[in-house]
C-alpha cells in the first residue's frame, strides 16, 4: 500500500502523483476521462488537480469543461469522500481576477460545476500583485470558515508576494497557505529552487509542481528526427536543442534501463524525491498513459542516481 503524503499543514493526505485534470474535456472526452479517473483510483490515487479555466483555451469551449467532467464522474462513482480535489481561481473568462468578491463568485461556480459541496485545495491560480494579499487571504479565509473550502494554496507566485501572504495569515489568524503549486522539473529548475523554494520550506508548505514532464519532453517520446502528434509538441521538442536536454535525457535512459521502468517514471521520482515536494502533477490522455505516470508511487532512486540527475540538469 502506497504511503500518503501529508499536504503542509492541512489534514489532505495524498498519493504521491497528483493527476491533472488539464485534459479532461480538451484532449480526453468525457468516456476516456471517467476511464483514466477510474485507473487512476483504481491503482490507489486520490488527488486530482483542475481549473476554473479548463479548458476555456478551446474553440468552442468556455471553461469549467474539466470541472464538469470531474463532477460528473464524481456523481456516477459516488466516492467523493475518497477523492481530494484541487482547484482554482483567476483565470476563467467570466471569473478572471482575485479581487474578494470574485473569488467568492467562482467558488461557488466551481463547487456546482463539481457536484459538491466543498473543495478540498483551492489555488490561486495566477497571482494579481494588482490586488492587496489582505484581500485575497480574506476572502478565503471566509470561504474556508463558511466550508466550502478545506485549505487553500498558491500557484504562479513570487517568493515577496506568498512571504507578504504567509506573514498577514500569521498576523490575522487567518486561513493560511498550505501548499505550493510552481513550474518544476528537471529542465526546469530555476523556475522553483531558489527564493521560492526557500520561502516554501520555511513555512513548511508542500510544493505539488507542474509541468512535471515538461509538456512531454521527460517521457522520452521526443528524440532527433522523431515527429510526435501532440497538442504540446513544439514547446517539449525544443529542449532537445539545449545540451542540458540532451543530457538529462541519457542519465533518464541510464536509469529507467536499470530499473526497468519508463523514463517517465524515473523524472517524476526525481521530482518526488526534492525536498518540499508532495506529489507532482502529471496528467494522462488515455488509460494507456497511466502506468508509467503510476510507477512514481513504487520507485526510489539511490542517492548515486538522484545526483546524476541534479548534476546532468545543473
């Protein structure tokens, strides 16, 4: 039985790889969604990650389409008790903004687009330095005193702002960050450790990282005159022209030969194994890409090749 991880200083437990909903009504339909939720459960997951704006990026689409997907799969499994999810705020067309009143307005939105009656990590989505921290943690101190919010959490922040917002939920008494939801992995690196991530570890917040794969990049799909079908292909397809690409990719070939795994599985177990770090989020289009996202849960890298890793990526 995989052991859960602990989020901050909330009462969520979590399997060790969060599974983003960023898929789910854009390139999964509702039938392939509800079957990757059903393996995904089925194999111990119990954290799911959305967003108010999935996917209001599609032709056709107007946002909440992820939402609606989990709440309905919520509704014909009837385990919501069993399912911690995760959503968030600042981004959805009608919604855009973290003013107090907006974020009242799109929780109540996102709570009946899920068919529930409480989310369990509510994040801001991008931070709006435009709106005072006092007013953002206020209003959700509000929505997790009237219940409809567990913990709440920050995506896309500076290390100043999350440090202002840490330090007014300390002085108030009121509802405060538990977790961290920044752009990590091994090609990727800057983007978190440094200022944000000290500031994370300080305040014992767990990091719950995406992009976790780089859009792709650290399955090992992409490789010098390989074309790839994919939505995110040109943004993954370039860091083979970076040496630290190419590095990284061959310590992740080393590796997973070793243990017999999928690249994939050993750049997440990297990513898992940094400090503050609970459960990245990696998202699947098909049941068939699960297992390899899955493995994260049952491998443990030595030390010897953690450091390669950190080395090849530097």
């Amino acid at each position: 039985m995989t052991s859960l991880r602990k989020l901050g200083s909330s009462d969520l437990e979590v399997f060790p790889l969060t599974l983003g909903g960023n898929v789910f009504g854009w390139t999964a339909d509702e039938a392939t969604s509800f079957a990757v939720l059903d393996a995904y459960t089925a194999a111990g997951g119990n954290f799911v990650d959305t967003a108010d704006a999935y996917s209001s990026w599609v032709e056709g689409n107007s946002g909440g389409e992820s939402e609606t997907v989990i709440g309905k799969w919520l509704a014909a499994r009837g385990n919501r008790d069993d399912v911690v999810i995760a959503t968030k705020v600042s981004q959805h067309p009608q919604f855009p903004g973290l003013s107090a009143a907006n974020i009242k307005a799109a929780a109540d939105a996102s709570l009946k687009r899920l068919g529930t009656d409480r989310i369990d990590l509510y994040y801001t989505h991008f931070d709006k330095t435009e709106v005072p921290v006092e007013e953002i943690i206020g209003a959700l101190d509000e929505l997790v005193k009237a219940g409809k919010v567990r913990a709440i959490g920050a995506s896309n922040i500076s290390a100043a702002r999350l440090s202002e917002s840490l330090a007014f939920s300390d002085r108030e008494g009121l509802a405060r960050y538990v977790a961290l939801q920044p752009h990590y992995n091994l090609v990727s690196r800057d983007t978190y450790e440094g200022e944000l991530e000290s500031v994370a570890a300080r305040a014992g917040l767990s990091a719950v990282p995406y992009y976790a794969l780089a859009s792709g990049f650290l399955t090992g799909k992409y490789r010098p005159g390989a074309t790839v079908a994919s939505p995110r292909a040109a943004g993954a397809g370039k860091h083979l022209d970076t040496e630290r690409g190419r590095k990284v990719l061959a310590a992740l070939d080393d590796i997973a030969e070793a243990h017999t795994v999928p690249v994939a599985t050993v750049a997440l177990a990297w990513l898992a194994a940094q400090p503050t770090v609970a459960a990245p989020i990696a998202s699947a289009r098909t049941v068939e890409q699960l297992p390899a996202l899955l493995g994260v849960a049952d491998l443990t890298l030595t030390e010897e090749e953690l450091a390669r890793l950190t080395e090849a990526s530097a």
